[in-house]
C-alpha cells in the first residue's frame, strides 16, 4: 500500500513537471501532445531512490551532476603475500618423485631473524597462507581523494555539472593534494618512496632503485619490508625473487631464504628462480661433507622437482646436463651386475630419454652422450635403444631450430611494465613482444612434438607452461591471462583456468574482460534453488567480480583527478614564482619601459599558465570520459547478470533483481546515459513496457543535450508505433542541440534517421520540408545526398544506378595506349635538349634532377641508331597494321562490330618483337629434338666393362681421320 502511494505520487509530481512543457510544434506547425505521464502502479525508477546527481538547472527542473556522489572512500592496501610450497608434480618420464619441498628445505629455525612468518604445506594437509606484515610506520597510501574537482572539459556523454574557477581549483588542489612537507634534494629514499606512491604499478624503477639504496645502506630490514611490498605489486618477478634469497644469504638468513622458496616456488615456472633453489640444495645438503648419508637422496629429490618444473624450457639443457652429470656420479658402476649398478642404468637412460625429446639448446650434446652410453654398454641391443629414440630426437632437434626463429627478438624477462598507450613511445616495441609470445603459444598449439594424440597431458603441460612464462613478461596485459583461462577451460583443466583468472584479476582488477569471464564461470558454475536464499546467495557470488572492477574504475577516476589537481598545482607553483620575480625586479628606479617589459613578459607567462592548463584539462578529461564509459558498461552488464539470476526482484527486497543494481548505480554515480537505456530496453523487452517508458521520461530530463539518449527514445517511441510522441521527442533534442554551434554536429544522427523514417512511412510534404531544414542546418552537405537516402535500402541505391544500353559503346575495353615512336615536331629555332627525350623505351634510364655536379650527371655511351627510327620505325608500323586485319563476322560480308577482339600485347612485348630479326636471317645449327630422341633411344649404353669395344683403327697411316667440313646450317639426319 505504502509502495502505491509513494508511486502515485510520484506520478502527480511528474504530471505537474511536465505541464508547463506539454505544447511542441511539428513540421507542419500543429502541436503535438508531450508524452503523458499517465498515473500507474507499474515500476518506475524515481519511486527507488532519488537521484544522486541532479541540481537545478535553467533548461529543465532537474539538472545530472554525476560528480556530487563521487565516492571518496578508499581502502588501505593490504601487503600480504600469501603462497604455499606444495608438493611437486611426478617426473613423467619415471624418475623418482619429490615428495615434499619441506622435508627439503624447510627445517624448523627458531633462530631465524627473519620477519617474515611462513607454514610450508605438507601432503595432505590444508594450504596455509603465508603473511608478511607490513611496516606500520610506512607512509605508502595509494589513495588520494577530491572532493570537488570534477573534468576540466565538458563530458557530452556525462551531464554537466557546475564550473569550477582556475583559482579556486589551484587552492583547492594545493590544499589537499600537496604534500604537508616538501622533501629535501638529499632525500633520495623520501623521493623514492613518493614515486612509488604516484606510481605504483608502472615505475618499477623506483621500486628497484629503493630497493638497491637501503642495501647500500646496509639496511637489511628495510629492504624486506620494500621487498614484501614489491611483491604484493609484482608477485611473478623471478629476478627480484633471486634478488631476495641473496639479500638473505648475504645475512646468513637460511631459514629466510626457505621461506621465500615456499612462497614462491610452485608458482613460478622461472628457471632462474628455480637454478637457485637447486643451488641452495646444493649447498646446505652437500655430498663431500654428508655424515648423515642422506645428503645424496636429498639432491636427488631436488634434481627431480627442478626437472618437472622447468625441464621442458627451451633453456633447460645445462639442467639436463647436470642432472645427467649428477646421475653419473651416484653410488654404481655402469655395466654392473648387482642392484645398484641395474638402477643407476636405468635411470640413466631414461634421463637421456626423457632429455633428447625435449627442444632445448643442448639436444644435440645429450644425443651424442646418449649414443656413447648406450653403445658402450651394449651394441646390439644399443642400436634398439637408439633407432626407437631417434625420430623423437629428430623431431626435437628441427622444433629447437624453429623454436629459435620464432624467439629471435624475444625479450624474456620476469619484471613486466605496463602496456605503453597506442600511438605514445614504446607501443610498437611492446606489441612486437606481445606478437612473438603469441608465435610461441601457437606454435606449441601446433603440436610439432606430435604429442596431442599419444601423450595428451604432456601436450597439455608444455602450452600450460608457455602461457605462464608469458605471464611473467606480460603480467599487465589482460588478453593473454584471458586465452590461458579460456584454453584451460576448453582442456578439462578447470582448477588451473580458475586460477589464471584470479591472477589476472588480482595483477588488472581494472580489467573488465576479466571481470566479466569470471562472472560467466561463476554464473555457469552456480544454479538457483526454489528459495529467494538460494537467489540471493547466488547472485551475491556472481556479483563479487563486477564489484572489485567498479572499485577499481572509481578509484581510478579519484586518482586521475587528483592526478590532475597535482599537476595544475605544479604548474600554477612554477609560474607564481616567475612572476614574483619579475614583480620583485620592478622597482621604482627601473625605467618605465623597463616596468612596460616587465609587464608584457607577465602577460606572456599568463598565456603560457594558461595553456598548460588547457592541455592538462583537456588529458585528464579525455581519461575520466573513458572511465565513464567503462564504469557504465560495467553497470550494464551487472544489471542484465542480475535480470537473468533473480529477475526483475524488488527495490529493498531480499532478491532486488535487476532494478537494484540499477537503482545502485544511480547511487553511486559516474554513469553515462547509456545505463538508462540499457535499463530502460531491458524493461521494455523483459518486463513491463510502461517501466521502460517511465525510464526514457526521466532520463530525457537527466540528460537534455545527449544526442544519443535522444536518438534511443526516438526509436523506442517509434517501434510502439507512437509516432506523436516520436515527433515530439525528436523536435525538442533538435531544437535544444541546434541552439549552440558547438553542439549542432550532434543533431546529424537525429535528423538522418528522422529523414530515413519519414521517408519510409510519412508525407511528401513532410519529407521535403525536412530536407530543407537538414539543408539549412547543414548547408555543406550535398542536396542530392539527401533525396537519394529517400530510396537507399540495406546499401542499395537505385538513383546511382547506371544501366548499360548499348554493350558495344559502353562495354569496350580498355587498350593500352602504344607510345608513338617517331620524334615529334620541334620548333624552329629552338635550344637543343640538355638531356635525351624521354621515351617510354626500357633501355632508358628516368633523367636526374640538374646538378652543377659533372660527376653525377649520366654518361653519355656511343650507341647505333635504333632501329626504331626512320624506316625501321614506318615498317614496324606497317607490320602492326598488317598483323590487325579488318576482320569479318561469322556472316558472310558483315564486319565484327561486337566480336571481342584479343588484348593486346604488352608494350615491353611489342617493343622486342620489333627488334628481333626475321627467323630467316638465322643460318646457324638449329636444335632438332626427334633427332636428339632418336640418338638417345638407339645408343647402346653397356653394362659391364667386358661389352666396350675397342676404338677402330686410326686411318690414313695412323693419322686423324679426315673430317668433311659441314654446311652452315645443316644438321646430320
């Protein structure tokens, strides 16, 4: 009941709202009938919440304000780092597996100290995350909050809001942007810290820059709280990881440094990172000193974890190597006889096995030793061994060779940056990049290892394994965290595609690609009960990532702008004190032209302040329109997730539905018009018509000079066939957006699909008067355009229809025209050519532009008259007319008028023929080719050295027998 009230209400103000407005004039001069906001108890979007960003306005009772509900809010940033040291996966290849990094190198060091806490996961046992603390004394806040700066450009898309004066923008800014208190020039690790307060994610820098400054101060405790924030930022930096272990092992901190291996070891596949997990084995767990015994079992372990983490790497062939070396000098003799010396072999070759299969750098080198081991032990059955390895070693050795085509220019680190925008420096150079990793996945796609159909899961592992070392390089690139998920899906591998995407979103919470793919999975993952419980709940779990990218959108929009309150502040800082300076140079003593330049160098400065303002204005305003447009699609998409889950649901109710999520938005603000018609269609095509109009009325009094929302309601009015309301609707955005010149451009799509419509469905008299306001309003454009949209249809125009009456007149081909090849007439009198006449013949050369240069003019050679010239040239013009014959049709005496006469040849082709002489003049040996077949048929060829024959005899008493001179020209037949 209460609900029905508040609706009636509303509707009596609405009704009263729109009385003083109610009378507009069409193109026929009749009025028209505003749309009637008509009494109902359908849903209506005013009766929810009132709208956050309305003021009043001259133009209409309620003017949008969208940046009075900025939410200011922030949260602090959590530096914790959380990883798990699990148990390695199985060697494939059937080396003995790894059955717990802990009982590695994690022993229990009570004397550690080290800050950082950290429980390892044991088999079996629950993960447990590992959590740094951060410094409680650090100043690190990413967050910095406006009040009151909104864009310093007008956003079309986003209704205006009240302007803002240079001068109380600057003391606003200045206010609550500045620092409290400036820091020094020797503050190098204040700097520092300020940069990466700016600039979290992009100057990486300062982050290593601080990082090296404490370690020079030997300040090893600060360094790990830098290290620990660092990687909370940039958790897959396998270089800055290794960096860590050795500020560790430089503090004689070994339980450090096993604690770093256990945060980070399973999830990286770097096998930098992972050379020095081995190498810390190595040393702590040696085999020269091992008194225990267990020294050996303990690398072994190891050696087998590093090798099913990285040992498919492209640059993993030392590694084999090693691990091959270590083999070798294990307990055993080769070639033995009892158990130990059988087991050291077979692990040995199915190391080399597992080795010459894989594309690595050192391929080759393994596949000799292979051949030494196992020739040395056994030739016969050694062969067998090598003839069945031989064509994956082939395989594997051509795939190592393209592998290095593709990865030439590949830039393989672990330290990601931000993609540089398209269009500024370093865009080419990234995408290359991006281009080169995506060569490489597709490659291993490809499948040149022949693995899909046999090894399945290995095939699997090694594009699994290639997506994350693209990750490493490209962590800030939401596309490729995209393609790994979206290839894990479609693979059976829901846990690792799950798990790319909360990376991605973790590493790009600002992505809304990865926001809406997560959603998808949860949405798909999850299905409703009988119970409003059961809708909600699972509503609350599709919602969680549409809510951390709004987050991550707002906080981007608050950064931006204070981003621009700083820089205005800089700006005006730096031009206050150069005009104080001149103002203190201008004494009573100068002169007065002196006190003149003063001045006008005051007025420059001005101009100059001004101008900077205008571009730092102009940039932060192109970036908050996008984060609007963004924040508003976002908004979209929530809303139509929610209508598909729980409907259209009640504003305030357990299940809200969709019109929560719209009356949410509306709250929260920064929206664009385009969420009013999303919700607005959505009512219309799901729900209740009527909601959908009772949208479109609001939203035309939010939004007055938005040309597309206008647009919108002009098409949703005329597909409900309420063309009066249409008119209207259409005659008052035109009137609003012709009144000012800068907004006259925007009318275009109103007045061209409002032509398109009367053309189709309304009078002549209409039509034309139409036309002639368009042509008025847009005198530039061509009145023909106009009358010929009339008829267009899905891109078919008849009016430029041109059809072909006579083929014979308008159907001809096009013939090459052939060059004249006699020198054309000179006047009397005249100076002769500097230069030779350009001809179009191919044995000349374009001419050189002048030069005084001698050197560099042409040569002239001495060469024989052609023999296009003169008479050469009239019989080769003869020859051309006797080669194209008048010829005649098929009827007797009628000429081939419409025949289709051959092309005709090229000019470089006609040129040739011309100079060739006639085949009669040639009287040297011609080539016969039956006679040259016949000699090969009948040429006894002999088989064996007993069928030649001896030479006959010399004669003419030994002599060499006299040869009968041939005729020119004649060949024996």
């Amino acid at each position: 009941m209460a609900d029905a009230e508040a609706e009636a209400a509303f509707l009596s103000s609405m009704q009263v709202m729109n009385e003083g407005a109610t009378k507009y004039e069409d193109t026929n001069g009749a009025s028209a009938q505003q749309i009637d906001s008509s009494s109902s108890d359908e849903y209506d979007p005013a009766s929810d919440v009132q709208d956050m960003t309305m003021s009043p306005g001259p133009q209409s009772q309620f003017q949008p304000d969208p940046l009075s509900s900025l939410d200011s809010s922030s949260n602090a940033i959590s530096h914790s780092v959380s990883a798990t040291a699990e148990q390695p996966s199985a060697h494939t290849n059937g080396v003995t597996t790894m059955t717990s990094l802990s009982e590695i190198v994690m022993p229990n060091n009570n004397n550690s100290d080290t800050t950082v806490e950290a429980t390892v996961r044991q088999p079996g046992s629950a993960d447990s995350p590992i959590t740094a603390q951060p410094d409680t004394n650090s100043s690190l806040d990413t967050t910095a909050t406006v009040a009151d700066i909104g864009p310093t450009t007008r956003d079309d898309s986003v209704p205006a809001r009240k302007e803002i004066s240079k001068s109380d923008t600057i003391t606003e800014s200045s206010s609550m942007i500045a620092p409290s208190k400036a820091r020094l020039p020797h503050d190098r690790i204040g700097l520092l810290e300020d940069r990466i307060k700016e600039d979290e994610r992009g100057d990486m820098d300062a982050w290593l820059s601080l990082i090296s400054e404490y370690r020079k101060r030997g300040k090893v405790e600060e360094a790990r709280k830098v290290y620990e924030r660092y990687f909370t930022v940039f958790p897959f930096a396998a270089e800055q990881w290794v960096a860590y272990t050795q500020l560790e092992n430089e503090a004689q901190n070994r339980h450090g440094v096993e604690v770093i291996f256990g945060k980070t070891l399973q999830d990286s596949p770097s096998l930098q990172l992972w050379t020095a997990y081995l190498d810390h084995i190595r040393r702590y767990f040696s085999i020269a000193s091992d008194k225990v015994g267990n020294a050996g079992q303990i690398n072994h372990q190891a050696y087998e974890a590093v090798i099913a983490a990285v040992g498919i790497d492209k640059d993993a062939g030392k590694l084999w190597q090693d691990y091959i070396q270590f083999i070798k000098t294990s307990p055993g003799v080769l070639g033995g006889n009892n158990w130990q010396d059988q087991q050291k072999m077979d692990l040995l070759r199915k190391t080399y096995q597992s080795a010459v299969c894989i594309p690595t750098q050192a391929v080759e080198g393994l596949w000799r030793d292979y051949n030494s081991f196992e020739m040395g032990l056994n030739k016969l059955t050694g062969r067998k061994f090598l003839q069945d390895q031989s064509p994956a070693y082939m395989t594997a050795r051509s795939s190592y060779m393209e592998l290095q085509n593709i990865t030439r220019d590949l830039k393989r680190t672990t330290l990601p940056a931000l993609p540089p925008a398209f269009g500024f420096e370093g865009d080419d150079e990234y995408m290359k990049q991006v281009d080169i990793w995506k060569r490489w996945i597709q490659w291993e796609k490809d499948d040149p290892l022949v693995l899909k159909q046999d090894e399945t899961e290995r095939y699997k592992a090694r594009i699994v394994f290639v997506y994350k070392q693209a990750l490493m390089a490209l962590q800030f690139w939401p596309e490729m965290w995209f393609d790994a998920a979206e290839f894990c899906f479609n693979n059976d591998l829901e846990t690792q595609g799950n798990d790319f995407l909360d990376r991605g979103i973790s590493a790009n919470p600002e992505s809304c690609l990865l926001a809406f793919k997560r959603a998808d999975r949860l949405e798909l993952s999850t299905t409703n009960g009988n119970d409003d419980e059961s809708k909600k709940r699972r509503g609350d779990t599709v919602r969680e990532p549409y809510d951390k990218v709004l987050d991550a959108l707002y906080e981007l929009i608050n950064k931006a702008m204070a981003r621009e309150a700083r820089d205005l502040a800089r700006i005006e800082a730096h031009f206050s004190e150069a005009s104080n300076n001149l103002s203190n140079g201008a004494t009573q003593e100068n002169t007065e032209q002196e006190n003149d330049e003063a001045e006008e160098q005051k007025k420059v400065l001005d101009q100059q302040k001004n101008a900077q303002f205008e571009i730092v204005k102009a940039m932060g305003a192109v970036q908050i329109r996008l984060l609007h447009k963004t924040i508003s699609h976002a908004w979209i998409a929530l809303m139509r997730a929610f209508q598909r889950i729980q409907g259209k649901g009640k504003v305030g109710a357990l299940v809200g539905g969709s019109r929560q999520i719209f009356t949410d938005s509306r709250k929260k603000g920064r929206i664009t018009s385009d969420v009013w018609i999303a919700a607005a269609m959505l009512e219309f095509h799901s729900f209740e018509a009527e909601s959908a109009k009772r949208i479109f009325e609001r939203g035309v009094k939010l939004f007055p000079e938005d040309d597309n929302f206008a647009l919108e309601y002009v098409k949703h009015l005329i597909a409900t066939n309420d063309h009066t309301n249409a008119r209207v609707v259409f005659e008052t955005a035109v009137g609003r957006l012709t009144q000012k010149p800068e907004t006259v451009l925007k009318a275009k799509p109103l007045y061209a699909y409002f032509h398109d419509f009367q053309s189709r469905y309304g009078e002549l008299a209409q039509i034309i008067k139409l036309e002639k306001r368009i042509s008025e309003t847009f005198p530039d454009d061509p009145r023909l355009a106009s009358f010929s949209e009339r008829f267009a249809h899905e891109g078919f125009d008849p009016t430029a229809v041109r059809p072909i009456i006579s083929p014979a007149t308008q159907t001809r081909p096009k013939a090459m025209p052939i060059p004249s090849i006699e020198p054309g007439p000179s006047a009397p009198d005249s100076p002769p050519n500097r230069f030779i006449q350009i001809t179009n013949s191919p044995k000349r050369l374009l001419p050189i532009e002048e030069s005084d240069n001698e050197s560099s003019r042409p040569r002239k050679l001495a060469r024989g008259e052609s023999p296009l010239k003169g008479a050469a040239g009239r019989r080769l013009d003869q020859q051309k007319r006797n080669r194209q014959p008048q010829e005649m049709s098929q009827y007797e005496g009628q000429p081939n008028a419409h025949m289709m006469l051959p092309p005709p040849l090229p000019r470089d082709v006609l040129f040739l023929l011309s100079i060739i002489p006639k085949s009669s003049t040639y009287h040297a040996t011609k080539f016969n080719p039956e006679e040259m077949v016949r000699l090969i048929r009948e040429t006894n060829i002999p088989s064996s050295v007993s069928q030649l024959r001896p030479p006959p005899p010399p004669q003419n008493g030994g002599g060499m027998q006299q040869m009968t001179p041939m005729p020119p020209g004649q060949y024996n037949s």
